[in-house]
C-alpha cells in the first residue's frame, strides 16, 4: 500500500511560505513552491486550493500574482492542514460486509472500529500540537 504525501506535501508548502514571509516575501506563486517541494507545479496548485478553501493561505491573481499565508505560522496546526487536506482515515473497514454468521465475521467491525476510533483521536490530539512554526523551526535546525 502506497503513503499517500498529501499532508507533507501541503505542511512543505505553508513552511516555505513562512520562510519566505519572514525573509520579506510576503507572495510565492506556485513554481517557487513547486520547485522548493520538487513537484510539478499543477500538484503544487491543487494542494494549496484545499488549504485556500479551508482559509490557511490566500491567492491574488493577475498582476504580482501569488500566493500567501492567510494566517501566521503559530496559528495554523498541522491538524487544520490535515483536514484541509481531506485526509481519509488512516484505516477502512472491509469493502464488503463479512460473513456475519462467522462469529469474528460478526464482530470484527465493532472491535476495530473502537481501536481505529482511539487511533484517530491521538493522531488528531498529537497533530494540534504541532504549528507551521513548530515545524519550519525545527526543519532549519535540521540543515
């Protein structure tokens, strides 16, 4: 099963636009971001419509066309990017319904459903701890 990089695609894009906004770059269209993520720009401009719609960043266009963030860096958790991101669930049931006249059949989908629910909420608590501040700030320390 492939990771899907949809939120480290996204969380890369905020801390660059951090960057450059505390470099005195208040715009960044989408190649420069595109070329900072070594994505395709289009990838790039989709990420960053989710993140407009869910009011993280804000895009002018025309003239000095561009985007930025829409709120400061300590204000956006990486648990807003998330949902902005619309991250499925970590884990899905059975596509089909199992064999309810097997008794694990029958009890499968409570079971885990109560796991993967508790794992949903730590991930969600352990995600709005962390700001795009947090995180440009150790990416820097990391060089």
């Amino acid at each position: 099963m492939a990771a899907n990089s949809r939120l480290t695609i996204a969380v890369h894009a905020l801390a660059w636009m951090a960057l450059a906004r505390r470099r005195g770059q208040e715009l960044l269209t989408s190649d420069q971001v595109a070329a900072s993520v070594n994505t395709n720009p289009v990838i790039i401009r989709r990420s960053l419509g989710d993140l407009r719609r869910a009011g993280l960043v804000d895009v002018r266009h025309g003239a000095g066309a561009g985007w930025s963030l829409a709120r400061a860096p300590e204000e956006i958790t990486l648990l807003d990017v998330y949902d902005a991101v619309g991250q499925e669930p970590l884990f899905g049931m059975h596509r089909t319904e199992p064999n309810l006249e097997c008794p694990v059949g029958r009890g499968i989908r409570p079971a885990l459903g109560h796991v993967y629910g508790g794992v949903e909420e730590a991930l969600r608590r352990e995600l709005q701890r962390t700001s795009i501040a947090d995180v440009l700030r150790q990416t820097l320390r990391a060089r």
